[in-house]
C-alpha cells in the first residue's frame, strides 16, 4: 500500500528520502565534530596538569566552582546561540578546550596513584563501551525513548542540588552514591540524545554533539572518580 501511495504521489517519496538524507547527514557531522572535540579536551587537561591548574582550584574550591559554572553555562549559551554558524564550530572546540582544562584537577590526581594510568584507561574504555552500546540501542531499537527526557532532566536538577549540598558537608557516601547516580543518569541520556537526531528531533549537529560531549564527559570524569576511590594505589 505504501509502495502504492509513493508511486502515486513521487513527491511523497522524495520528501521521505530526503528527510533521511538530512538525518543521516546531521548524525554522521555529529559524529565527526565528537570525534574532533576530544583533541581540544586532551590538550586542556594536558596544559591544566602541566601547570598544576588542580591545585589552584583545591586552593579556591568556592571561585573554581564559580569558574566552573560561569565559564561553563556562558560557553553554553554562546554556542546555542551561534550554533548555525562556523562561529559555534569554534565555541564548541573552545568549550571543550574549557572542560579539558576543569578535568585537570581529577587526572592529576588520580594519577599521583601507581596504577593512575591504568585507571584513567579502565575510565575511558568504559565510558567508549557504555557510549556505543547506548548509540547501537538508539540506532536499531524500535523503541520510541522521547519519555525520557523529562525525567532524565529532573535526575540532573537531583545531583546538582545534592553535589552542592555535598560541596559543603563532604559525606564520602553521598559522593559516591552521586557519581552513580551520574553514570546511570547520562548513560541514558546518551541514548536519548542520538536517537533525537536519529529520529529527526535535532537538526543541527553542533547542538547535538554538545549535548552528546556533555552525557559522555560527566559518564567519564564520574567512572574515573569511583575507580579512583576504590581502586587507586598508593604503593
């Protein structure tokens, strides 16, 4: 019947085969500019650690966290804001430059343990594992996971509030049941994420990758901060 109706109607199946071009296109740039944002996040993370850029911060913890936010949110808006643009190509790299440069604190020192590296490439392979399983569900899975977008973001507004609640009391538990928390949280936004562009929800590829890189950024830096607390080694 629907091979009826696009003989009938060339129109209707141009429209269809054109729709799918544009996903497909946006997904493939999304994939592209990921891939490219990570150089930016190495070389910040590599200039924070080379200038002691943690221990700065572990000075100030309360302007780190206002570095942090303000830096971050504003970058945000920026892109957002010129996300049509080459110019948002830039803020985008740039803002990776920035979050490089804020993990910093955490590979320095996770690092100052003996088996540091292994441990970073414990994180980063995990965090590459949960990101192309989440990607090949949204890819093949027939599942419409829209819904959960709603509840996902009341699960951010959760750990915001209790990470800043614990900015002040330090209660080892609840450090580490927030950084669980953030792995299951944005592990399941990265599937929602790729299937809004898969399913034609985003259009734009520099919005989707920011959205992608902010899931798979908080999935790494909270794998590495348990695997730090349980599996660092002085010796």
């Amino acid at each position: 019947m629907n091979d009826e109706l696009q003989r009938a109607n060339p129109y209707l199946s141009g429209a269809g085969n054109s729709s799918l071009d544009v996903r497909n296109r946006v997904l493939r740039n999304t994939y592209w500019l990921l891939a490219l944002s990570l150089i930016p996040t190495v070389a910040g993370a590599w200039l924070g650690i080379a200038m002691n850029f943690g221990q700065v911060m572990a000075r100030s913890p309360g302007t780190a966290l206002i570095v942090f936010m303000v830096g971050g949110i504003g970058l945000i808006f920026a892109i957002q804001r010129y996300r049509n643009s080459s110019l948002g190509v830039g803020l985008l790299l740039g803002f990776t430059f920035f979050m490089g440069l804020m993990l910093s604190r955490i590979l320095a020192y996770v690092l100052g343990f003996s088996n540091g590296v292994t441990l970073i490439t414990m994180a980063f392979g995990g965090t590459a594992v949960i990101f192309f399983t989440m990607a090949s569900i949204a890819t093949v899975s027939k599942r419409d996971f829209s819904g959960l977008g709603k509840w996902l973001m009341v699960g951010v507004v959760v750990l915001i509030v209790a990470s800043l609640a614990n900015f002040f009391f330090q209660i080892p538990a609840l450090f580490l049941t927030i950084s669980s928390l953030a792995i299951v949280i944005f592990s399941a936004f990265m599937l929602y994420d790729v299937q809004r562009v898969i399913n034609g929800g985003e259009t734009n590829y520099v919005s989707a990758t920011l959205a992608i890189y902010l899931d798979i950024y908080n999935v790494f830096q909270n794998l590495l901060m348990i695997l730090g607390v349980f599996g660092g080694n002085r010796d």
